[in-house]
C-alpha cells in the first residue's frame, strides 16, 4: 500500500517533468528553423506536449511503455534480490543492506526516477536536436523535400513541408523556402504524402 501511494505521489511530478521536456524538445526543434513556438502555443498546447509526442510515433512510444515497465519490474527484482552480488551493479553500496527500508526505500525511488529521467531527456532532447538540425541542414543545402499540400479555404493550393502543427496553427516551409504560419480554420485540406487528412 505504501508503494503504491509512493507512486501515485510521483506521477503528478513525473507529468510535470515531461511537460517541461516537451516544452525543451519543440523549443529546440523550432527555434532552428526560425520560430518561437511558445509564442503560438496555449496552455492545451503545453499541457498536451508530451501525450502528443510520445503518441505521434507508434515505435517510440512502445519502447517508452515498455522500458517503464521494465524499469519497475527491475526495482521490484531488486527488492526482492537486494544481497545478490548483482544488485551491487544497480546500487552501487555495499553497505546497502545495512540500512533501515525507509532509507532503502528513499534510495529505489532514487534510482527509479534516474532511470527513467536518463532515458526521456535522452529521447525528447535529443529528438528536438536531431530533427530540427537536420530540416536547417536541408533548407540550407537546398536538399528538403516539399511533398506536402495545403489548400486553405480560399481554395489556394500550397506545397510544402509541414513542420509539425498544435491546436491553433500549422507550421511549413514553402517550396521557395519561406517558414509560413497558418490557423487550422484557414485550411481546408492537408495532404502528407503518404497519407491524407481532411479537416472536418
């Protein structure tokens, strides 16, 4: 009971965390190409960060489901398996066991949040970098790809790259390289290539 309140306690931090990566990782990836997307974003927008991007990609957000479950299934093993040699590798204290539960029990949570954090600041930093990076690199060797299309509602057909879109605003990059900002209300339809939306 104790542990499961523990947790509990931890998941309203845990979220607040993530929001606060997801505000790193879109102010990172933007801020490349020219745009500061907290000035186009609400609070919805901020508060939804890390739901919308971990849900945006069905491989990664698999991996991150199953290494959290993997990571408490680990602390719970160690629990269990605290005077194994092998524990030591995760602890890294001999005099582990010396201690009282209440100060073992402080240093699970320790390593619990440590594993975790290791690995989300990994993923959402690094996707911000590695993406944002990489679309500055193309606009400047002049090697993007404008396979999107946007009609807006006046029935003006766009193409372009689509950066990426919050609850109020669309993102892209014309074909003559010009970063445009659009409301969602001023667009009618979006084709992704491969796939296609329609705003209903």
């Amino acid at each position: 009971m104790k542990n499961l309140e523990k947790t509990s306690q931890l998941l309203p931090l845990a979220y607040l965390f993530l929001i606060v990566l997801g505000i790193f990782k879109e102010t990172i990836y933007y801020s490349q190409v020219g745009i500061n997307i907290m000035e186009y974003s609400s609070i919805t927008d901020v508060i939804l960060s890390p739901i919308a991007e971990l849900t945006s990609n069905i491989a990664a957000f698999t991996f991150c489901v199953l290494y959290t479950l993997l990571v408490f299934y680990l602390i719970t093993l160690l629990k269990k398996h605290s005077h194994k040699k092998w524990a030591y590798y995760f602890t890294n204290d001999k005099n582990f066991n010396s201690y009282s539960e209440e100060v073992k029990e402080e240093k699970y949570t320790s390593l619990l949040i440590a594993l975790l954090a290791s690995v989300y600041v990994g993923y959402f930093i690094g996707f911000g970098i590695f993406h944002g990076k990489k679309i500055s690199e193309q606009l400047a060797k002049n090697t993007l790809q404008y396979e999107d299309v946007l009609t807006l509602s006046n029935g003006t057909t766009i193409k372009c790259h689509i950066l990426g879109s919050n609850s109020q605003y669309y993102f892209y990059i014309k074909s003559n390289k010009t970063i445009e900002i659009s409301t969602i209300g001023t667009i009618s339809t979006i084709i992704n290539k491969p796939e296609i939306k329609n705003k209903n």
